[in-house]
DNA sequence: CGAATCAATAACCATATGGTTATATTATTA
DNA sequence: TAATAATATAACCATATGGTTATTGATTCG
C-alpha cells in the first residue's frame, strides 16, 4: 500500500461531508472553478474554500491561479492511490461476508443431517 | 443506492480513523470483546468504547452482551452497503482515470497468483 | 461473601470542524 | 481609473471529536 495510514485519515475524513462528495462529482465532469463549485450550495463561498483546502490536504484535488480565478481539478496521482485502497477495502469486507456467508452455508448443511 | 448521504457521512467518518481501521481488521479474524480489542492500542478502555460506539453508529459493527463482557462483531447489512457503495465509487474512479484500470488489473493479476 | 474483571457512563479538557461575516488582494471590465 | 468579480484570509462561534480520569454496575471467581 503506497497511501500511508495518516493520508488514510485525510481521505476518509474528506469523503465524510456531504457538500465534498459533492464537489468531487462535479470535478467527475471536468475541471471547474471555485464559484461554479459553490453555485450548488446554499453556503457562503468561503465556505467552499474551506472544503476545497480539505479536500486539497487529502490530495483529491489541486487549485492553480489562472488570472482572478482558481481552476480545480482532480488530483489522479492521489486519488488513484485512494481509489485502490478503497476497492482493496471493498474487496477485504466482500471476502469476508462471503467467508461468512460460506460458514452459514456449511452451519445449515450440518443442521440439515442432523 | 439504498444507503443514503448522512449515513455515508458516518461511514466515511468512522474509516477516517486509524484506531477504528484497526478495530474492523481485527474483526476481520472473527468476533472479539472489548478488552481484546483494546489490548492493541496504548489508550485507555473507554477510549476504545467510544470508537466501537461511532463503528456501531456508521452501522459498521454491533454489540451484544454475554455475561459481563460485550461481544463485538462486523455488521454485515450495512457493511455491505457501505462496501457496495465504496465498490461504486472506486468504480466511478476507474471511469475518469485510465492508470487506475491498470492498478486493478495488477491487483487481480496479484491475488490469482495466490 | 468479597475481590477482581468487563465495560459503560459521567465529567472534563483541548483541538478540530463547519459554518458565519467582514475585509483584503488581485484581476478584469466598463 | 473606478467599479466589479473571483478568491483568500481573518476572526469568530457552536458543536463535534478524541482523549483523559473517576466511578458505577454487573458478573464471575476464589
């Protein structure tokens, strides 16, 4: 695993809110700016700023200045390492279920003889 | 998507945490109990406590008592919700970034050798 | 029965989070 | 040049988070 555990906490932590899952599929459409971000949400702009900092520490994102404006856009390298780690995570529960579920299985067979 | 926005936020939430990642990986390897759980962690027991009280709240994890000791165990419904929906954004990743084909790929390719 | 064990709860503390308004900075535009 | 636009920053507030110690309530053990 290249993402280590404290960039862990960032990315989860940046998931965790709602207006910034929301942001990010916006971005999924293309590069956009801070004020088309905002423009969804009932929330003062440096409001935005404020979950695109945090959505920048856990290096979803990037902002660049092009002129008065600053464009935003996904940061692959980044968010490919957390997209690993996740469907990783993903796959680790859905072995697991179906361990369990295996268990259950071989439970009512047994059940069955008896 | 049957889970919604806010319980997706407790979810992200409780992931956003090392000692919670660490509490559901050692439930990985089967049911456990309190004081097992926090043997593991420099931190005191109610400490412990309250991350099993935020896993259980993201519907990760449930308790039940047995005697005196709670028993502690992986929640699959919900788990395998948050993991299907985890599934889907990995997946929506995948859609917006090649290199992420590749990652996966790799992984596949990795765990077959196994 | 009395002591030890398992775990929850309460009260507290420091810091983080998510929002606000006001202000400043830097372009652009009229 | 003056006004407007796009953002960032600062200062502030309420609530949440993650930890602590002390205590309590059951259960189990000797």
């Amino acid at each position: 695993m290249v993402i280590d555990s404290k960039q862990l906490d960032l990315v989860f932590g940046a998931l965790s809110d709602a207006t910034r899952r929301g942001i990010l599929a916006d971005l999924a459409k293309g590069e956009s700016n801070v004020t088309a971000l905002a423009a969804p949400y009932d929330m003062s702009q440096p409001a935005i700023s404020k979950h695109l900092r945090v959505l920048e520490g856990a290096g979803l994102i990037e902002r660049s200045k092009t002129g008065r404006e600053t464009r935003v856009r996904v940061k692959p390298d980044n968010a490919q390492e957390a997209a690993a780690w996740i469907t990783h995570y993903a796959r680790f529960w859905q072995q697991h279920f179906d361990a369990v579920d295996q268990i259950l299985q071989q439970q009512r067979k047994l059940q069955n003889e008896d």
